[in-house]
C-alpha cells in the first residue's frame, strides 16, 4: 500500500499527512468556471462522464492533492428515486417534496436508480483510468438524514425544521425515507466502488441539527448500516464519516459506525479532537474555510496547528467545510506548501 491517503485510513501515522479538500473541484477555479460553462448548467455537467471527469482531475492537475474526489451532488440520488430536481441560480436546488405516504410510495428503488446514475459510474471508471498513480480515488454519497431533509422541505433550510416537523407528527412516513435512503445509498456506492472507487465518504453535513436519541437514530445508526454492508460487500474498503457540527457526538463515532475515519468541522478545535476523537481511529479536517479566502500569516500558523495537533496519529488533512466560491486559488497552494513543509 503505497499511497498516502490509504495508509492514513488504514491506522499509520505518517510524517507529512496526505492531503485534499472538499469542493475542491469548484467554482473558486477559472477553468471549472469554463467548463461548467460548457457543459450549460450544474445538472448537466454533473451528468457528462466527459466533463465530470475534466472538473475532478483540474485541482488534481494545478495542486497535485493526495486524492480526488469524484464530481456529483449528493441529491442526484433522490432525482434518481423519481424526485423532480432542478437549481436556482444563486439560491440552489429545489426539489418536489416528500412528506406523505403517496408520495413517498411513487419513489422508486432498485435498478431504477442505476438508470439514472450510470453516467456518474462512467465518471468514475474514466477518473481511475486517468488519475496519476499515487492518487485515491474517493466515491461518495449524502447521508440518508441530510439527504433526506431536501427532499422533505424541497430545498435547503437554515434549521432542517420541515424535516423535524415530519418526524414528530409522521414518525412513519420519515422513517420509510430513511430507509429507503439507506437502502439505495448502499446500492449507489456499491456501484462506484465497483466503477474504481477506492475511499467512500458519507456526508451528514446537517447531522449537527439532531440531537440525544434522535442523533443515534437517524446520524448513526444509518450510517453504521451503510458501513457495515459496504464492508461485507468489499472488504477492506476504507469509508470516511463526516457527522458535520456534530460536537460531543463526534466522540465514539468510530466505534458507533464502524468508519475508518471521522471527518471534523472547524467547530471543535484539533486539540480537542486529538484527545478525543483521533484516538480511536483516522480523522480528517479541519482548517476553516475562511483561510482559503483571507490567507497570509494566519493561514500559515493555523495550518500548522492543525498538522501539529494531530501529528501523533493518523490524520488526512482537510478542511473543516467545502471551500467557498470566493477563495483565492493562491491561498490553497500555500496551505499545501505549509503542510508539505516548504513555507
């Protein structure tokens, strides 16, 4: 096992840690910006296996990262369930919504999500075939809670609320897209992971809004589900949890699931999560986003509390969150020049 990013996942701690970031294929680039604009709108260039392939390997190409991660959005898989899908420009997607028994029964499952997905395996086959040797091909899905409260509300939320008023006054419609999500997510990551995949992330990026039981049941135990079939299916496969503002709740999460590796928020610091978190297995993160865009010095000294904080085991070095369209693509070489150790 040569690369960086897998001997990571799999418990060493290495000298300088493997890097990458998420979003890293994104609207920050010039030259994402000129495909994206080739390809007409967001839907369809995440459909193109031609031009998907193209935005994944652009920052591989400017920056050299230990890993890409395959290009798509994590509601292509309630589109693929019979959701209408479609994206505002400057506010985001929108979705025909989920929150009684009818409509959850005209979602579909099974084979008819590979129908619609199959230009995003193609996608991943093409990644594998181009990617340079020493980099990981990373495959991923939305985790069925955050997955799930687009289609309940049709869009983004700042508190999740529909999806919480669903849950207390349907608790058995909620629990039908739960598993239904659970249950398709396990299929659609089989199916990259089969095209090349080599590394899969869930993103739980609302995991945070749940809270006591409701966290246990609707953050880990689906995700424990999806960890624990996708490593019958293939074992050894290496899968990275990210619960988002997840806190307290990061703690034993390795344990809870079974990942092998927990991604942080840039909401706990990295001294924290070393003496809490990474001593139970991999963790990734967590510089703030916000680095990307103010940089100078204080990118170069938090990024170097980062390495610092979690040298003593294994760490994939990350951003706490996806980074943002107004970052400064110079920014994002120095922080890798300061976690490879040349600033």
């Amino acid at each position: 096992m040569t690369k960086t990013i897998l001997r990571a996942l799999a418990g060493e701690t290495l000298p300088t840690p493997p890097i990458w970031m998420m979003r890293q294929a994104g609207r920050y680039l010039p030259e994402y910006k000129a495909t994206r604009a080739q390809a007409g709108d967001f839907l369809s260039l995440c459909y193109n296996p031609e031009l998907a392939t193209e935005v994944t390997l652009q920052p591989i190409r400017r920056y050299g990262f230990d890993a890409a991660i395959l290009f798509a959005d994590i509601l292509l898989l309630p589109q693929a369930l019979g959701a209408d899908l479609w994206f505002v420009t400057g506010e985001g997607p929108r979705l025909s919504t989920i929150t009684t028994m009818d409509e959850f029964d005209k979602l579909g499952r099974g084979e008819m999500i590979h129908d619609t997905l199959s230009p995003i395996y193609e996608t991943v086959r093409r990644l594998r075939k181009a990617l340079p040797e020493e980099t990981t091909l990373i495959g991923f899905a939305g985790a069925p809670w955050t997955v799930a409260t687009y289609m309940i509300a049709g869009r983004g939320t700042p508190d999740q609320g529909p999806a919480h008023a669903l849950k207390a006054e349907n608790r058995p419609v909620f629990d039908a897209i739960i598993d239904r999500l659970t249950e398709s997510t396990i299929d659609y990551l089989s199916e990259q992971v089969k095209a090349g995949a080599e590394v899969i992330k869930i993103f739980d990026s609302w995991a945070g809004s749940l809270k006591g039981e409701d966290f246990d049941r609707y953050a880990m135990q689906p995700t424990r589900t999806i960890v624990q079939e996708l490593k019958s299916r293939f074992p050894g496969l290496p899968i990275i949890a990210f619960p988002r503002q997840a806190g307290d709740n990061y703690i034993g999460f390795h344990q809870a699931t079974g990942a092998d590796c927990v991604a942080l928020d840039d909401s706990v610091t990295p001294e924290w999560a070393a003496e809490h978190v990474q001593p139970h297995g991999c963790v990734q993160g967590n510089l703030a986003s916000s680095h990307m865009v103010t940089g100078g010095q204080a990118l170069i000294d938090e990024t170097k509390r980062v390495v610092q904080a979690f040298s003593k085991g294994p760490h994939i070095f990350n951003l706490g969150h996806g980074i943002t369209p107004d970052a400064d693509p110079e920014n994002v070489q120095l922080m890798i020049d300061t976690v490879r150790g040349k600033v």
